[in-house]
C-alpha cells in the first residue's frame, strides 16, 4: 500500500509539475502566440520627425526596419526614460484588427476589443488584464539618441 501511494505522489507531483512549468512559459506577459521579432532601432531624436519625443509624454508610432512585426509606440515617460511598446495587442492572437493605436494622447487601444492603456504607464484600464509588451532602450542624453533593442 505503502509504495502504491508513493507512486501515485510522484506521478501526481510530476504531471502538477509538468503543467505549471509549461502553462506560463517565459511570455508571462504577453499571449502564447505573440510574434518575436528581432528589435533593434536607433533614434535620433534631434532629427525633426522625432521632435514630438523631446517633451515628456510626446509620442510617436516607429515602423523603421528591425522594429517588429506591427511597430513600436515610443513614449517620452519622463526627462531621461522612454517606454516602448511593440504594437501588438498583446492579450490576444494577431488578426486584422488587433494593431494598437494611440488615443487621444492619453491612451492605447486595441481597436478589435477596445482594450485600453494608459499611454505613460502601459497599466490595463479596460478589457486586457496585461500590459503591452515593452522592450528596453538605452538614451544619451549627450547625443540625444535613443537605441531600442530586444
């Protein structure tokens, strides 16, 4: 009786294993059939197509090459920080209508659920219970350019 139940534990602990390890993966953030692409962009924002992000809260849609699959929304967040949001609606699968857009300079929106975010913070208001998918980014401020990457 003894060795059944512990065969039956072990088993039991290894499926309960098995589907928290595989459930969430790495993409905890995002939906599992999220696109990965590669990311890396540099900006010069004394460049004049870049002048809305001198000023905290300026923003601009980037669909330049190695920038994703849909794009990136940049974000001046505050003086030295950016937040950048790849364009995918990221808590459900790619479809015709699932490219974020901003609104109204305050917000994010999925145009085939109305799913919303805040624009400076990416926190979900409306539907989603994510955030969108961010990338890092280095700035100098020196130069005034900021490199985005993943």
């Amino acid at each position: 009786m003894k060795k059944s139940f512990s065969i039956l534990s072990i088993f039991t602990l290894l499926i309960f294993s098995n589907l928290t390890i595989n459930s969430c993966g790495s993409r905890e953030d995002t939906v599992s059939c999220f696109p990965n692409a590669p990311i890396n962009v540099i900006l010069n924002l004394n460049l004049p197509a870049y002048y809305s992000l001198n000023q905290v809260g300026g923003w601009k849609y980037i669909d330049e090459q190695s920038s994703g699959t849909r794009g990136l929304i940049v974000v001046r967040a505050s003086s030295t920080t950016f937040k950048i949001y790849d364009r995918n609606a990221p808590h459900i699968c790619p479809d015709t209508n699932t490219t974020l857009e901003v609104k109204d300079d305050i917000s994010v929106v999925c145009p085939k659920d109305n799913a919303k975010w805040i624009l400076l913070t990416g926190q979900p208001t409306a539907v989603a219970n994510v955030p969108p998918k961010t990338y890092l980014s280095n700035y100098d401020a020196n130069s005034n350019v900021l490199n985005i990457y993943y």
